[in-house]
C-alpha cells in the first residue's frame, strides 16, 4: 500500500531545508547525516506515526531539543507565551508567587523569593527544593515550564511541595497575587552610640534599579549619610547592566568586571563617581549572578566588608535572542571574573566576615528587615561601621 504524501508536509520540509542552508550551509557540508536524520524524522511522524501532531509543535520540540543538548540548566527555548511572561517578569508585573528558581543537581532549586511576596511571607526559603507543584512532580521540568506551573490570576490558588534539608516535605498553599516588586529601598538605621549609618536592600537588578539606587541614596544623604549598609541577601541577580551602574556607585575608578564570551573579554569599568564612605554588604547563599558581581567587586577592590554567608555561586551571563512570532531563545554566551579575575562560578563568594544563621532565624530577620533586634547579620555589619566611624 503506497503511503500518502502530505503537500503541507512538502511544502515544509522545503522551507525547513531553505532556512536551514541559509543559515547553517556549512553544517550541512560537514554534518548533512543529522539534518537529513532530522528531516526524516519529522517525515516519519508526519506520515507515519498514529497520532501526529502539527508541523510547529514538532520543530517546536526539535528547537527545545536542541538548546536542552547544550547541558544547561540556564539556556532555555522559549515558545511566545514563555517569553512574554520573561518580558513581564522584567517589566516586574506578572502573577504568581514571587519566586525565583533553578535547576540545581536536576531537581527544581529555590534562588530567592522575592521580599515581600506570597511565597516569602509562606515561609519558603533560598535552598528549598520544590518536589510538587499542584501534585505534579518537577522531576525533568524545565525552568519555564515549572514557572509557568506557578504563575497564573490573580486570587488563585497553588500547591508547592517543598523539602527542605533537616525537615519533613511540606505542602505550602500560597495564594498567588500580582508581583510587582520596587528593587530598591532605604533607610536610616537607629543605632545606640552611632549616628549616620544608612540602610540600602536591592531585591533584583532591573533596568531601572541604578537609577532608583541613585534617588535612594541621595535621599539618604540629606538625611546625613556617613556609612552604609548594602544588603543583597537573596538577591538573585538580574540584568548585567544594571549590575554594573550599582557598582559604579561604590568601587573606585577601575575594572568592575570582566565579561569572558567567545569572541574575547569585554571590560567593564567604574569611574569617579563612587560613594567613598564607610560599607557593608550583606550576602547569604542566595545572593547570585548580578549580586555577586555588585560583592565580588567590592570585596575585591577593598572598598567595603562582605558579611554573611558563601553566595550562590552564578558566574554565568545570559542573553536573550528574539526569534519571529514573539518567541525567543536564551543562552548563556558569557562568564564574569571579578576584578582580580576570579572565576566564582559554582563556588560563590565567600564572606570576610562569617556570621551564619538558623533558618528560623533567618526566615524572620530578612521577613522584617532592617530590624537590628533579630538579625545577627545587620548587628555585626553595623558593629563593623560603628568601629570604621570611629576612626
């Protein structure tokens, strides 16, 4: 019996092979084999298989395939829906949680919840593994597709499953709300026997957190700024650019970071209009990516004291490359050094001043903070101005 031949499928396999050679024509001279295996496949299952699905699904699937072959975790093809929810992340309106996550030894990693928060005010914490998500194991889901779980209206409802290191696994019901996060915010500390010491706590690195950095401290400094406090604790990171304007903000003129990509290292540098007064950054093993960039060039450039515990260890950049019809693939393309070039990827940053905490404790200092009376952390960084202001 002579099997049929779909026009559509023709017409396809054309245009797949047109785009393919258009793009790639040196693939196909060293590596002709896999993209006619590719070819075939979808051949197959367009003619063959009992229950074939839409030509877009299948090179849907063969994109995602494609950037899941590359091993990490952090590079992503995303279909339009995804990265519409992506672009509103950043935009930092959308609904859900308040969660920020990864993929850490295959299982499904809480980064960060964002201050303030449903999940931050249910208790969920940095290090908190997600098992469930409304009874669906995350067992082989993929960042987007465990995020997408979580998101949703509004007043709605979603289960998490979450176990966590010392403890029984727990469902936590969270009522999911519109997440619109301010990334920074400040304040004047009042401390016994000290005057002038300023708190600052940045949530992410947005396009726009250099600029409100910017109006914070200002503000602070009217009201007579002489040190400060930087607290990056369960910051997970956010746009490099952004990263890079905060630090102007406290290293002196000089390397801030180096961007290591394929095509050679880009340098990225401070200039003169750094803060210059007595600092203080706090970091827990939440703090990642952009944070670390904002600590480790401060630690490394000597011009403040790093207080807490090991960051997270992200030395990674990622990019995101629009594609036709809203969707969108993203890569990581680059790693940082530090500016005595420290490679800190998976091993994070590590603190000049070790001062751990329970996680009981720490659920409750960084729900409340600044509160002095409860977080052991903020007590020893301003022990550490106190004594700067002093000399």
């Amino acid at each position: 019996m002579a099997r049929r031949v779909l026009p559509g499928f023709v017409s396809t396999i054309l245009v797949i092979a047109v785009l393919v050679t258009g793009i790639f024509g040196y693939v196909i001279v060293t590596d002709f084999l896999h993209l006619g295996r590719l070819l075939k496949v979808i051949g197959y299952i367009e003619t063959q298989a009992l229950d074939p699905v839409p030509i877009v699904e299948l090179v849907d699937g063969a994109m995602q395939g494609m950037v899941e072959a590359l091993g990490d975790p952090y590079s992503v093809y995303m279909k339009p829906k995804a990265y519409k929810e992506l672009t509103a992340h950043i935009q930092g309106s959308y609904g859900g949680v308040g969660l920020l996550i990864t993929v850490k030894e295959k299982k499904l990693t809480v980064l960060s919840p964002f201050k303030g928060t449903p999940a931050h005010r249910a208790g969920i914490k940095a290090g908190d593994i997600i098992t469930k998500i409304d009874g669906k194991s995350t067992a082989g889901l993929d960042l987007d597709e465990a995020a997408d779980l979580m998101k949703g209206e509004p007043g709605t409802k979603v289960v998490l499953t979450v176990s966590r290191e010392g403890a029984e696994e727990k469902d936590y019901t969270i009522v999911r709300e519109k997440i619109s996060i301010p990334t920074v915010t400040g304040e004047m500390l009042e401390v016994e026997d000290a005057s002038g010491i300023g708190y600052i706590n940045i949530t992410m690195f947005s396009d726009t957190t250099g600029h409100d950095l910017e109006k914070v401290i200002a503000d602070l400094k009217s009201q007579g700024l002489k040190a400060l406090v930087l607290d990056l604790r369960n910051n997970p990171g956010g746009a490099l650019r952004a990263a890079v304007h905060v630090a102007e903000m406290f290293v002196p003129p000089g390397p801030i970071v180096y961007i290591q990509g394929r095509d050679g290292t880009e340098t990225y540098k401070a200039d003169e209009k750094y803060l210059n007064l007595p600092l203080v950054v706090l970091v827990n093993k939440g703090s990642a990516s952009a944070s670390e960039i904002v600590s480790g060039a401060i630690k490394d450039t000597g011009v403040g004291t790093i207080v807490g515990e090991t960051t997270f260890g992200k030395g990674l950049v990622q990019t995101v490359f629009r594609l036709d019809e809203g969707a969108a693939v993203k890569l990581t393309t680059a790693k940082y050094l530090t500016p005595n070039k420290n490679d800190i990827n998976e091993k994070g940053i590590e603190p000049d001043v070790k001062v751990e905490m329970d996680p009981e404790t720490e659920q409750q200092a960084l729900l409340n903070a600044p509160s002095l009376e409860i977080d052991p952390q903020l007590q020893k960084a301003v022990e550490i101005l106190k004594e700067k202001l002093a000399e």
